[in-house]
C-alpha cells in the first residue's frame, strides 16, 4: 500500500471524530457529473450558465426552463451510492465517523446507511408545495411535464438551495460544530470555490486535515495529506 493510503488509513481507525466533508466529487463515481470538472456541467453549453439557471430569479422568471434543466442534469434517481458512500456509513456504524457534511443534494450518503448526514445545500428529495408547504416526493417533480404543481395550484418547490438563496442557519451551526470538534477532517471532492461551504474548513483546529480530491485547491497548502486519486477509488484500498 502506498504510504499516504497508509497514514489516512491509520487516522481513521485511530479517529474518535472523524468529519467528512464533501461535494460533487464523492458523486462522479456513481454516474452523477459535478460542476467544474473537466467534463462537469459547467463545461458544457447551454442557453444560459448553469449558475444562471439554477439561481433563485431564473427560477421565479423562468420555472419552465428551470425544470427542464433541472430533471436533465440535477437529478439521477438510478445512481447508487458508491464505495466512499458505503465506506463513511461503515464508519458511522463502528462509531468512528461523527458526521457527513456534504454539499451534495442527492442523498446517496442516506442512501449508504449514514444518519448524520448534513446537507448544506438541501435534498432532491425533498418537494413542498410553495402555496400551502405539502410535502411531495422527488416522483412527482420527475413525473410533471413542465412545471410541478400541487393539488392546490401552487409550484412543487425541490428543497435545494438556489444560487441567491441562504443556507439554513442551523444545518450551517451544526456543521461549524462537527467540524469544529472533529480530530480528523476529510475534505473530498469538492473544488472548495462555493460559499459559504467552501469556509468551513477554517473551523477545523486538528492536524489531520485530508485532502481528497482530483484537482488542485486553494486549500491544498493548509492539508496534512493530499491525495488525488478518485474517491471512491481510496476507499475502496483501505482496510477499515
Ligand atoms: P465542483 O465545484 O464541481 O467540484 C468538484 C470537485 O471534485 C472538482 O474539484 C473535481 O476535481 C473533484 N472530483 C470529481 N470527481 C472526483 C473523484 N471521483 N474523486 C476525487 N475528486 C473528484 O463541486 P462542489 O461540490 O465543490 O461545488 C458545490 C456545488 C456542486 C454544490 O452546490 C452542489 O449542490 C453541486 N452539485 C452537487 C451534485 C450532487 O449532489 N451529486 C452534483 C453536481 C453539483
């Protein structure tokens, strides 16, 4: 084994709180694209910018076209959680792993068997109707041919946060809290470029900060460990 694979592998079994802390990245192996990669959505041409469409005027003005985006390229009910999903639930379970802090809005690490799982930027599986908040499941915003509506009349709303939009307050505490107390931190595929996600990271006070992810970051200088190979990949050549 190779020594980083070493080092990391002997920080998580030695953990008493391991944090992860995610995006996109942990996805990709399970056929989900990310945003900024070489072959990630913002690479690809479009009417308008994905950071256009998903934002929270274009979706007022324009929901049509917001759905349409959105079910194409923001939702992908088939995917299965991956083996770095399946490796920090295991983690969980043994009582190593003390939370997921993800910007994912997929629910794959859920899906995996994770329960504290922080989501700062919401779930695709979470739908209320923006008249009367009646809750909706992911079918019925994938089943509607434009714009999804509830019995009311109102617009079914996915609960994700929106370019625009605040994170909530207390999903955000609880996240500077884990990350905060946590010995290990795990930061893995995420370019660390959106805020506030991205500062996070400045809450941690350990010395066993790992860096997980394919390309460079800003934050790379600050990490104890840098690893560039694929997620799910490392996980998958540990022996937890
Ligand atoms: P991003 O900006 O697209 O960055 C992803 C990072 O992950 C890049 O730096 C890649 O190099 C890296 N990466 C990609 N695949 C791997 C891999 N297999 N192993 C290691 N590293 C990898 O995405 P961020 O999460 O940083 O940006 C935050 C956005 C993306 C959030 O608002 C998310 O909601 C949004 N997003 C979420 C999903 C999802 O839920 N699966 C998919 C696409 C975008």
């Amino acid at each position: 084994m190779r020594d980083t694979y070493a080092t990391l592998q002997q920080w998580i079994l030695d953990a008493r709180r391991l944090v992860f802390f995610g995006g996109a990245g942990v996805s990709t192996e399970s056929g989900i694209p990310d945003f900024r990669s070489a072959d990630g959505l913002y690479h690809q041409h479009y009417r308008y910018p994905p950071e256009t469409i998903i934002s929270h005027s274009f979706f007022i003005k324009h929901p049509a076209e917001f759905f349409a985006f959105y079910r194409e390229k923001m939702v992908a009910p088939q995917a299965k959680p991956n083996a770095a999903h399946l490796a920090l639930a295991a983690l969980e379970r043994c009582g190593i792993c003390a939370a997921v802090v993800t910007q994912n809005i997929d629910g794959l690490h859920q899906e995996a068997g994770s329960q504290n799982v922080l989501e700062l930027h919401g779930s695709v599986h979470r739908n209320f109707c923006m008249r009367c908040h009646q809750p909706h499941p992911l079918s019925a915003v994938l089943a509607a041919h434009e714009i999804p509506l509830c019995a009311c009349g109102g617009i079914i709303k996915p609960d994700v946060v929106l370019y625009e939009e605040s994170l909530s307050t207390e999903v955000l505490n609880r996240s500077i809290d884990a990350i905060a107390h946590a010995d290990v931190l795990i930061i893995g595929g995420t370019s660390l470029s959106v805020y506030p996600a991205a500062s996070l990271i400045h809450y941690y006070q350990g010395d066993k900060l790992v860096l997980m992810n394919r390309d460079k970051t800003d934050a790379d200088a600050q990490a104890n460990l840098v690893i560039r190979d694929p997620i799910a990949e490392v996980f998958s050549a540990l022996t937890l």
